[in-house]
C-alpha cells in the first residue's frame, strides 16, 4: 500500500526504535522455536538481534493453552525475528506433513471463516497456500489506541497490509484480564507488514514505554525462559534482596491500596514483594507524606515502583481531568 493512510497510522518511526512484541504460540511452534537443545533459540537471537524470551513449558497464557514468547529489541529486529520464526514454523510443519501432499493449512482455518468480514478481499495468494498467523497480546489501553476511533486505525492497517486482523472482543474478557488478544493472519508479507504497522504505531506513544518496561520486568518475575548466553547479560542485582522507600503525599496512598487493598495485593503478587504503608497517625504533619516501604528482589522492587508509578500517574490524569491524548 502506498503511505499509511490519512486516519492515525500516521507518524513513521526510524526502525530503530526499541519495540517489544508479546506473541501467543502453540508448544508446537514453541518447539521449533527452541530447537534441539536451544540451538535455534540462540541462532534466532544472533540473526535477528532481538532478545527472545520463552514461558517455560506447562506455563500457559491465562485462558489459554499457548506459552509467551516475548521478543524485543529495535523494530527492525523484532520483526526479523518474526519474520525467521513464520519460516522455521512453516518449514517444521512441512517436513512433518510432506508425506501429506499439500495440504498443510493452519490448523485454525475453519474457525477464520467467521471472521471473514476483517478480511481484505485484495489479498492474493493461491488458495492451497499456508496462511501465518501471529497472535499479540497487548494491554487495554494501548489496544484501543490500535482500534482507533470508530475503527478506524485497525481498518487502515487492514487494507495498508491486506491482512485480516481481528481484535478480541471485550464480552470475551473479565473485567480483569489486563490484556487483550489481536489476532493477525494472512500470507506472509501480510502479515508482517501489520505487524510493522502495529508496533510501528505503538511505539510512537508515550505509553508504550512504560508497558514495555512493566512487561519485561513480569517476564523476569514470572520465570520467562531465558536463553543461556543472555542470562549472563542481566544486571547482577537482579535476584539481590532489596528495599525502597516512597514518601507519598497521604491524598494519593488510595491510588496504591485501590478498592478493598485490592490494587496493593495486584501489585504485591505480581511483583512478589511485601509492600508496608505508614500508620497516618505516624505521619509528618509538616509534610503529610506517609512512608510506602517495597522489599523483596531487586528485580521485584523496581517492577513495584514502575506499577506504582504507573497507578499514581492515572490518578492524577483523573483527577486533573486531563483529556486523554489519544488523539494525535
């Protein structure tokens, strides 16, 4: 497609800025991208630059039987190693089913028929061809960011790629999934060049940076595999016990503890740390701060203090008004 169209794709970044792709898979998938003993896992990573992340086995995506794959990295090299994992897959799958003629559809074909209405009808391809598919799991937020207004950002990355991309709907979810599931199927450049538009436009926003951070930080918390050589590379501190204190002004602990403590309990289990917050009685009545003590893994901490960080933020958006700025 010519330029990305007029309604919110918009702005280009250069491709080197730094994206991160939360991608849904099959232990099938999971296991061609591992490869014997981690050899492809590793070989991905080098040729692609991105950092390649891996749920372990038998820890499945809420709601789901497929394992996380968490890439990231520049743009360019994210969508490298996109690009290099469709093939690996569609090369296994291949070898596996050779003795099968042609006949090697993406087992979810028959469920797609109901979708068809997100369909591009200018796609081409022979109709024996192997549709890819990629699944994104990405928060609210930043999910409704992709939608657009009335549609209308998801629909021009339909017809700029001519991919069928479907969007979970919301009477799928529980009030509180944090994420929502986009689904991108189609041939391969299709599909690849919506996922460019995708991260492309994510990255462009201001939020994306701290869900990139918060998303990384959960990997590391959750027990992401990570491969051998770039276990190495993270920060020695890590696993280091660790405490921090925040003097919160007393009008924004509410923000931290949400309805029944239930926000601090989030925030506690996801990060695996005990989180104290100052009797109001004990406060400095010059300061009116109280005193909210983090302690647990270094790694647990700061993912803690992003999602604090993070509540605060939405507080004070709420309750300065501030319209939100998704609009360009």
């Amino acid at each position: 497609g010519e330029g990305a169209a007029e309604g919110g794709v918009g702005g280009e970044g250069s491709g080197n800025q730094a994206v991160i792709a939360k991608l849904l898979v099959s232990n099938l998938v999971a296991g061609s991208v591992i490869g014997k003993a981690g050899a492809n896992i590793e070989q991905l990573q080098r040729s692609s630059s991105a950092r390649i992340q891996l749920s372990r086995a038998g820890e499945f995506y809420p709601g789901t039987s497929d394992r996380v794959l968490l890439l990231s990295g520049s743009l360019h090299s994210v969508l490298t190693a996109v690009f290099l994992i469709l093939e690996k897959v569609a090369r296994d799958q291949a070898a596996g089913r050779g003795k099968h003629g042609n006949n090697h559809h993406n087992h979810n074909h028959n469920r797609n028929t109901n979708q068809q209405h997100y369909h591009n009808n200018a796609a081409t391809g022979n109709p024996g061809d192997r549709e890819d598919e990629v699944k994104l799991a990405l928060s609210r937020r930043l999910c409704g960011l992709l939608i657009g207004h009335k549609g209308v950002t998801v629909r021009d990355f339909i017809s700029d790629s001519s991919a069928n991309i479907r969007v979970q709907s919301l009477t799928e979810l529980s009030p509180s999934d944090p994420e929502r599931i986009i689904t991108v199927m189609g041939a391969r450049d299709q599909v690849l060049r919506a996922v460019a538009l995708i991260l492309n436009t994510l990255s462009l926003h201001k939020d994306f940076a701290p869900y990139m951070d918060n998303t990384m930080q959960l990997a590391t918390n959750q027990g992401v595999v990570v491969p051998p050589r770039a276990a190495a590379a993270k920060s020695a501190l890590t696993g280091m016990r660790a405490m921090l204190i925040l003097y919160v002004p007393d009008e924004e602990v509410g923000a931290i503890l949400g309805r029944k403590g239930q926000s601090l309990t989030d925030i506690q289990q996801s990060a695996r740390v005990v989180i104290k917050i100052s009797d109001r009685s004990k406060m400095d009545p010059t300061t009116s701060e109280r005193e909210v003590s983090i302690a647990g893994a270094f790694g647990g901490v700061k993912l803690a203090e992003a999602m604090i960080g993070e509540r605060l933020g939405m507080a004070r958006a709420r309750n300065h008004r501030e319209p939100a700025d998704f609009e360009a």
